[in-house]
C-alpha cells in the first residue's frame, strides 16, 4: 500500500476517526446520556421495593364490627380494646385496653385503677369530654361496658364506640 507524500488527506482522516472514537458514533449519543438517567430510576425502584418488603409495622389484627350508623364524632382521646386469650386461664377471655401508648388488662385491680387516673387526667388538661372506643367483635359485651363504665366515672361524658359500615 503506497503511503501518500501529502500529509493532508491523511490527517483529515486521523481526525475523522479520532472524533469517532472520541464522542462515540452520532446515533449511540443520546443513549449513552440517557444511562445515568436511567440508573438512577432503577436505582430509586430497588430502592422502593426493598424497603416495602422491609419495613414491616408491628401491628395487632383488630376487626371493628359492621353497623348501618354512618354518624360519629371527632374525638382526640382514643381507645382500643382487643381479646386476649392465655394460657393461666384456658377458656376464658381476658380483655386488653391500650391507651396513650399503655396496655392495660382488664382483670387487674390496679391497671384497671391506672387507667382510670389517667382518663381522669387526660378529663382534666383539655376541655375534650368524649372517648373513641375501638372494641374488637370478639370482645365480650360485659367487658365493654365495665370500660364505658370505668370512663365515665374518671370524667369522661361521651363515648363513642367505633364500628365498620356496611
């Protein structure tokens, strides 16, 4: 292969070829900008499915039971109770009552004694006088009456006991 004796053609030729490899070929150039892009979406949806799977909220299987009543009330105080079945007592239910971040059981005189001081206190700080009750259907009637009960003698003038609609 003859070498040419002008350095002209060769060198428009280097430089051809040296912007090619340089900025890559014209059509590859919007993909290789996009790349970044496009990890970072990835990125973000990993990231999005790991902590879905991940973050698991501790939490107790609560079933409000169904009425027809679509009227309530905004209430601030709120209380759960839940059945609690253990193994002192097999057969029998002991109810469970959490309020302001504490459990309480209801067949203990003295939880039962906190609890009221402290509905008795929350009745005293804000001029709030009513008291959502979220009770479980597997509750048993008798327990949560002796919970309106206990709360309207610490002060509380309505309760409101929260069910699912229809």
């Amino acid at each position: 292969m003859p070498v040419s004796t002008s350095n002209e053609p060769l060198s428009r030729e280097i430089r051809r070829h040296r912007n090619i490899y340089r900025f890559g070929i014209p059509w590859a150039r919007p993909l290789l900008m996009a790349v970044p892009w496009i990890n970072a979406i990835l990125l973000v949806l990993l990231l999005i499915l790991v902590h879905g799977k991940t973050a698991v909220t501790p939490g107790v299987l609560f079933d409000l039971p169904n009425a027809p009543l679509r009227e309530g009330t905004h209430a601030t105080l709120t209380a759960m109770m839940i059945p609690v079945t253990g193994e002192a007592l097999p057969g029998a239910q002991e109810v469970m009552v959490f309020f302001d971040d504490d459990r309480f059981l209801s067949r203990d005189k003295e939880q039962m004694e906190a609890l009221s001081e402290r509905l008795r206190q929350y009745t005293m700080q804000s001029q709030e006088q009513a008291l959502l009750l979220l009770a479980d259907k597997r509750v048993l009637h008798g327990a949560v009456m002796q919970f309106i009960n206990l709360a309207r003698d610490a002060g509380i003038k309505r309760v409101d006991v929260a069910t699912k609609p229809e």
